[in-house]
C-alpha cells in the first residue's frame, strides 16, 4: 500500500512530471512541466504534495486536477513535491511567495502550515484537499470525502459473491474515524445479504499503520473462522492482508487507489478517492468566490467510486471484472444513495 494511503487513513484522526527547480529557500520543490508561463486569463495554480508523486495514483489524480483547472480557466499551474517535513514548510512558502490564484496542498500534513500561513497572508486563497484546518479561515477551503459511501458499496460486492456468508474487515483502529472503512462494509454486505455475518478485527500496536504482519495476523484470524471476504484498512498493512487472502483462496478489497495490480485475482475492488475531482471542482469554487468553507465529496460528487465502476475495470486486473451481474446491483446502490433514496451511517458524525 502507497504512503500516501497510510496517510490519509490518518488524515481520519486529525480531521476527523516533472522538471527540478531551484528555490530561494532550497526547498524540494519541482516546476511541473505543463506549466503554462503564458496562460490566457492569467489565473495560477499551485499544488503543494506531502512526498515525491512518482508512481504514487493517488498524488497522480491530483496533479490531473491541478491541470485540468488550469486548462479549463486558460491559466498555468505548477507542482511543488515535498520530501520530508522541512520541504513541505519550504514549498509551501516558496507558494506563497508566488502569489499564485490557489495554492493546493494535499493531505493533513499542510493544516498548521495552512493554518499559519492564512493568517500571515489573508489576501491569499489555499484549498487543502483530504483534511482542513482546526479553526475556520475566510481563505482557506477544504475538500474532504465520505469514504463510507464507497466503502459501503464494496461492502454490497462482498455480500453478494461470499459463499461462506462472512464478511469482515482489517481496520487500523477502533476509533468512529477509522470505523468509517468497516462498519459500513459490514452495512453493505448485510443490505444484499442480510444473514451475512460480520466481524472486524484492528491493528493496534505501536506502528498501527504501518504493521504488515500484524495486520496480516489480524487477516488469518477471520480467515481461519471462515470469512471470505475482507476489507483491507490497515494501510501499509494491506499488503499483509492480501498476502493472508491469497493463501486461504480468500478475496480482499483495497483503498484509495486500485490495488487489484498488487495482488490480481485476490483484490476484488478498491474505495477510490478522486482526488482530482475534490481540486478541480475545488478551485471552481474558490475562483467563484465560495471560500472559507469545508466541502465533502462522496458518491453523488464523482469524489468517491469504486474501481469496478469506473472506465478500464476491464483491465484493472480487479477481480469485480469477471462478474458484471454484482455490479449492475452495486451501481443501483450507487443511484439510491446519489438520488438521496438511501443513506449510508457515517460512524464518524458526531
């Protein structure tokens, strides 16, 4: 699993490509090189990431956003990639300093830089995708996402296609937060299934997003009881639980990105955050003049989807691929729940 999905399963406890170059404070900081020097309405937009994009889909789809807002408004964006706390701080200035249209910083790791920042610099706007600042900000926005909706519909597939009948989930810990990638698992099985039975199992530990083994362990557990199914939220971990599935002829499901290519004919499907979504429309509504406020992307938004109903499911490698059947049931789900007709518990609503 990418750092970036260990990441942004702890974004739920604080919230709830390139060409180098150079700054003044010789901050980490790379110049996408889309960038446009000559953009027709003279909007700008930056994006800050917390680590190196590489091969990482979930910074990618980000960096896609940024683009097409970009394309869209006739502007030039650019790409700062952090590496470590110092550059993050580093870039982040290097934006400011800029004076950029938006500044768009991905993950938890910017909201006290943000937060610091905002006050300085009021005449700025930021949108912080996938987390937000504690106190509220006339210039700062954030796009959050409701997880659950998703995480809900892979729980439907799973009930569907168990023959065992048990359904249960790794999660990283028994916190509302983190239930967001269980309860609503064990919901969506029970919904097509309702004698469906259900258990989660938790990492926990000294390193609970970034146990493999334990959370492995946590896998074999269910398994050994009979579960066939299981949703990995153990972050880095889910290597471990798609390790233990593959053994015991089980079937698993991943988080954030499409992880089917990591274990093919093992990973069933995958909750996908459309990062690129929560920028693009982010930055519309910024320019739009709706700031300071915390906007949540789920199904209805195009925010959050499954890889099976999504374009290229066919070669995903994703074993929701080979049953067409379960997701013409899983996308009805889907039009309940966007249609407002059927509503999916959030473990974290206060």
């Amino acid at each position: 699993m990418s750092r970036r999905s260990r990441r942004t399963l702890q974004v739920a406890a604080t919230t709830a490509l390139v060409v180098a170059a150079a700054t003044a404070c010789n901050a980490a900081a790379k110049k996408d090189s889309a960038d446009g020097a000559s953009g027709g309405s003279g909007k700008s937009f930056t994006l800050v990431t917390p680590d190196a994009v590489g091969q990482n889909e979930f910074l990618k789809l980000s960096v896609s956003g940024v683009e097409d807002a970009a394309k869209q408004h006739d502007g030039s964006q650019k790409v700062y990639e952090s590496t470590d706390t110092a550059s993050q701080q580093q870039n982040v200035q290097a934006a400011v300093d800029a004076k950029p249209d938006v500044i768009v910083l991905v993950g938890f790791e910017f909201a006290d830089i943000v937060a610091q920042q905002a006050e300085k610099n009021p005449k700025q706007q930021f949108l912080i995708v996938d987390a937000c600042t504690t106190k509220t900000y006339q210039n700062v926005s954030c796009a959050v996402f409701r997880e659950h909706e998703g995480v809900y519909l892979a729980g439907a597939e799973a009930g569907l296609l168990s023959k065992s009948g048990k359904v249960g989930a790794v999660d990283v810990l028994d916190t509302p937060q983190f239930r967001r990638y269980s309860d609503p698992f064990a919901a969506g099985a029970k919904k097509v299934a309702a004698k469906t039975e259900t258990s989660t199992r938790f990492v926990g530990g000294q390193s609970p997003f970034d146990d493999s083994a334990r959370a492995k362990e946590q896998a074999n557990s269910l398994l050994a009881k009979g579960y066939d199914q299981i949703m990995a939220a153990a972050a880095a971990g889910n290597y471990g639980v798609f390790e233990a599935a593959k053994a015991k002829g089980a079937f698993a499901y991943g988080v954030d990105v499409n992880q089917c290519v990591s274990a093919p004919g093992t990973v069933v499907d995958n909750v996908i955050k459309r990062t690129d979504v929560a920028v693009e429309k982010g930055i519309d509504a910024v320019l739009d003049g709706r700031t300071g406020t915390t906007v949540s992307y789920g199904l209805k938004e195009g925010g959050i989807s499954l890889t099976g109903l999504e374009d290229g499911v066919d070669s995903s490698k994703c074993v929701i691929a080979e049953h067409k059947d379960v997701l013409k049931k899983v996308e009805a789900l889907r039009d309940q729940i966007v249609a407002g007709k059927l509503t999916v518990d959030d473990p974290a609503a206060s």
